[in-house]
C-alpha cells in the first residue's frame, strides 16, 4: 500500500451485484481504500476485520442480511457512530427508505447514481465523521487537562486535583511532626439554581469574587482551591482550632460586607462554612478530613451569612438576616467507627459510638445522595439536622433551627 493510499479513508461498499460493486469502486477509487462485501453477513464480518473503516455505503436489498438488518447492527454496537450511505433501487418504496432513515443511515443515494454525486456524499460523510471525530478528541484532551490542571480556570485558584495533592502532602507532614492542621470548605448555597435560573455570567461572576475574597490576607503556606462547582476549600497548615476559628470569623466578616452586582442588579446569595480540625493519626487521608469538613458544612443549622434578593429599582441596602451563633458540634463517628458500627449492628451486638456520632458521620453520604438527586430529598436530610441540633442543644428543643431565606426570581 503505497503512502497515499494510507492517508485515504477506507469505505466499505456492500452490494450483491458485482456490477454496482466495481462501477463505485471506479468512482471512488482515487478518493478512497475500498473494501467490498457482497451482503449484510460479509459485511459485518469484514467490520470486524477492519476496524480503520470509517464509511459504509449499503445497498437497501441485499439477500442473507440485507440493508437495514446490517444498520440495524452497526448501530447497536461498538460501530455505532460509522456513517452509513443507503443506496435504494426503483424496488424500494418509500416506507423501506423511511425505515432506514429511523434506524439511524446517514444519507440516501439512489441507482442508478451519477459519478459526481455518489462521490460528493461520500465526500461529505467522511469530511463529517473527521470533523466529529477531532472534535471529540479535542473535548476529551480538554477535559484530561481540566482534570490534571493545578489551577481552576474560572476562579484562579487551586485545582480539585491540586488541592486533594496539597491536603495529602500536608497531611502526610503533620503525621510525622505530630503537628496541627484545618481545613475550611465554603460552599455558595443553591448555586446550580441561581446557575439555571440568573445565567452564566451571573454565576460565574460571584464565584469570582467569593474566590478573590477567599484568597485574600492568605498565609504563604495556605491553600485556596476550588474543589466542586459550587464549594471552595481553604487548608490551613499549622492552624488549630483558636486559629481556625480566627480565620473563619474575619471570612464571615468580610462576605457579610459584600455585595455583589451585575449590570446593576445585586446577586443575591447564602454562604454555608464547614470548618474541620481532624485528630492526626496514622493514615487518615485527604477523603477521611474532606467528609469531616463535609459533616460540619451540611450539618449547620443556617448559612451564616443571608443576602436578600433585591431588584434594579429597590433602594440600594443590602437587606440581610441576622447570622446566628452556631453552637459548638459533638463529635461525629470516623469512618472506621461507622464501619465498626455496620458489623456490629450485623452480628446483632451494640456499636461502641453513639447513635448520634453516627448520625453526624453519614451526614456527608446523606448529602451528597441528595444532591445526586437534584435536592429531592432536602425535608429528609433537614430532618436530621433539626434532630441532632435538638439532641445537642436541648433547651431549644422547642425551637426548631429557622431555614435559610430562599433565592427568588
């Protein structure tokens, strides 16, 4: 095979009359590599030999397996995004062409076909089936490149990959100098629906500013990254809990003083705190502290800081809800506590954490099975936090934790 012959597409041409067989090949033999098959059968066969084939052109009549039985397959299996070229004779009607055209062929010529045309469709499908293929090929490097990529590109900061990288690396030298370490998640409450309903530009441009406000009076040694669509992360090394909390308050501070406007509207939004400082031992990991973190951020009662929705032609204040003091957590169950508890609660003995400490220690799993069904299940997931915060705090028992104010159009 000579080296233009290789950088030519090949196309299978299935017909059971060698007469319209060699008649394409003359046709398309300058353009193309053919492969010829003389039914369905041969041609699925030939498919499976030939995996550089990236054009079949079928004749609609063919004994064995004919046509449609042979798109039919190449549909339903891994060949599913081959163009397929039905070529139809004065026997078939409309109704078969119909039939063809539902079960996915990629165009129609008729015989007896003009050279010019049969090698123009031919033409057009393979440039189409390139254009397709380069174009998947660029999404899937774009979205390797997001995945290993040290930085967000919207915000600037850290990566979800960079970020579990330093939380690990972080993790791993706190372990061996016994030293202390935290980690804040922040989180922009129901931002897929201010996504949906506000737009992009909306979205985008308060995720921005909460990141710039994030990063700002960061030690050299912290980490701000960007770990979920809608939640940041903060990783504090060396930081304990007097200092975590430090950090936590001058944030609170600083976004409950923030108001954010596009094109003279001002974006309404809630922000929830999760803030985690985990008892180093051996081999806790990034996962172990990020559900920690998570327990915190989805168990608290309110987002500390509530923007009312204000309209263009409302009085430029900012309205707001009162933050309210957030009392101290108990302890939620680890991971190895919760996997302790499922085996004795399978041999019909007692777990050795509270029923409560457990309760905290799914929290992360509960929420994020909610999320994974667009907020379903928000009144179930509330429940329990109203629960455990009447557990916790007794004498407001009466008093359930109020919601947060809800995003309005």
């Amino acid at each position: 095979m000579t080296d233009s012959e290789t950088d030519m597409a090949t196309l299978l041409v299935v017909d059971d009359s060698r007469l319209m067989r060699v008649a394409a090949r003359k046709i398309l033999k300058n353009d193309f590599n053919i492969v010829e098959a003389a039914d369905g059968e041969e041609a699925w066969k030939t498919l499976q030999e030939h995996p550089d084939i990236s054009l079949v052109m079928s004749d609609l009549s063919m004994p064995n397996l004919d046509g449609l039985g042979l798109l039919k397959r190449i549909r339903e299996s891994d060949f599913s995004e081959l163009p397929v070229i039905i070529v139809t004779g004065a026997e078939d009607d409309d109704g078969s062409k119909k039939t063809a055209l539902a079960a996915g062929a990629s165009d129609f010529i008729t015989k007896p076909f003009e050279s010019i045309q049969l090698l123009a469709r031919a033409k057009s499908q393979a440039r189409q089936k390139d254009t397709q293929e380069a174009l998947q090929k660029s999404e899937t490097e774009k979205q390797q490149l997001r995945e290993v990529s040290p930085v967000d590109p919207l915000t600037g900061l850290a990566s979800k990959h960079a970020f579990f990288s330093h939380l690990e690396e972080n993790l791993a030298y706190a372990t061996r100098h016994q030293t202390d370490i935290s980690l804040l998640l922040v989180r922009i409450e129901k931002y897929k629906i201010l996504y949906l309903r506000r737009g992009k530009q909306i979205a985008e441009t308060l995720a921005r500013e909460i990141a710039t406000i994030l990063s700002e009076g960061r030690r050299r040694e912290d980490t701000v990254g960007r770990v979920a669509l809608d939640t940041f992360g903060i990783l504090l090394p060396s930081a304990d809990q007097v200092g975590a909390n430090h950090v936590l308050a001058q944030l609170q501070d600083a976004i409950d003083k923030t108001q954010i406007s596009v094109e003279g509207e001002v974006v309404p939004f809630n922000i929830r705190f999760g803030l985690c400082k985990p008892d180093i031992r051996a081999n806790i990991c990034a996962e172990d502290v990020m559900s920690l973190a998570e327990a915190e951020l989805t168990a608290q009662v309110m987002p500390v800081t509530a923007k009312a929705a204000l309209r263009p032609e409302t009085p430029k204040t900012l309205q707001q809800t009162e933050s309210v003091e957030i009392p101290a957590k108990q302890e939620a169950a680890t991971p190895d506590e919760i996997h302790q508890a499922l085996n004795a609660l399978a041999n019909n003995t007692e777990p050795t954490a509270t029923p409560d400490a457990l309760a905290r220690g799914i929290l992360p799993v509960l929420s994020a099975w909610n999320r994974s069904h667009d907020q379903k299940y928000d009144h179930l997931v509330k429940a329990i936090h109203e629960a455990l915060f009447a557990a916790e705090n007794p004498q407001t028992a009466t008093a359930p934790p109020p919601n947060p104010p809800e995003l309005v159009d």
